[in-house]
C-alpha cells in the first residue's frame, strides 16, 4: 500500500521524443522565518531561467531543457519544492543528473556567490 509521504520514482511512458521532468517534494511551513531567504535561493537555483543556476547549466551551456525552473510554493500549509524541465527523451537521464546534483551543491552551500545574492535581491525588488 502506497502511502502519501513514500519516495519514488514515477514513470509515465507515452510516445514521442519529449520529456517532463518533476523533481520535488515537500517543502516548508508557509509561516518559516526564513521564507524570504528560500525566496531568494530559489531565484538562483531555478527562479529565472535566464540567470539561475539551472539555466545557465542545463539550458545554456548544455541546451539539454526547452524550459527549467524551480519553485518554493509556499502559500499552503506545507508547500512543496519541485523542479522542472522539458527536454528532448534522449536528454531525459542527463538532465535528472545534472539537475540533482545542482540541487545537492546548494544544500551543500554551494550555489551563491556574493555576487549571485545581489542580483537576485535587486531583480525580487
């Protein structure tokens, strides 16, 4: 019996040579102190798809994704988390890849640079 809170990965095989990939899970307290601060690091990771990490890495300098972002959605009580991209099938594994380890180099601290975190408060404000 599958319960609400299980790990997994879902695949959904229809025919053509594109992909949807949805990373996620849940996320925080839509009342957490530090809701501006993930405001701000989502930006960076995801929030533009122009500027942020997973931009620059997945769709610019590899041109792996159509589209990618990330989201905090934090307007439910627990909101989620989740990361997009649209890529061709062949892509489909290179992007979950590249877009898990970016992920894990920003909860390892490793996705600002001074620089980073003053561009992303001036384009929020």
């Amino acid at each position: 019996v599958k319960k609400e809170w299980d790990k997994g990965i879902y695949l959904i095989n229809k025919p053509g040579g594109q992909s949807t990939i949805v990373i996620g899970h849940y996320g925080d307290k839509r009342d957490n102190p530090d809701k501006f601060a993930l405001i701000l690091m989502n930006y960076r990771l995801g929030g533009d798809i122009f500027s942020s990490k997973l931009g620059e890495e997945v769709r610019s300098n590899r041109g792996w994704a159509y589209s990618i972002y990330s989201r905090f959605a934090l307007e439910t009580v627990y909101g989620l988390f989740y990361a997009i991209a649209q890529t061709k099938t062949a892509s489909t594994s290179d992007v979950i890849g590249l877009v898990a380890k970016i992920i894990s180099d920003f909860h390892e601290g490793e996705g600002f640079s001074g620089s980073s975190l003053g561009a992303a408060k001036s384009a929020i404000l």
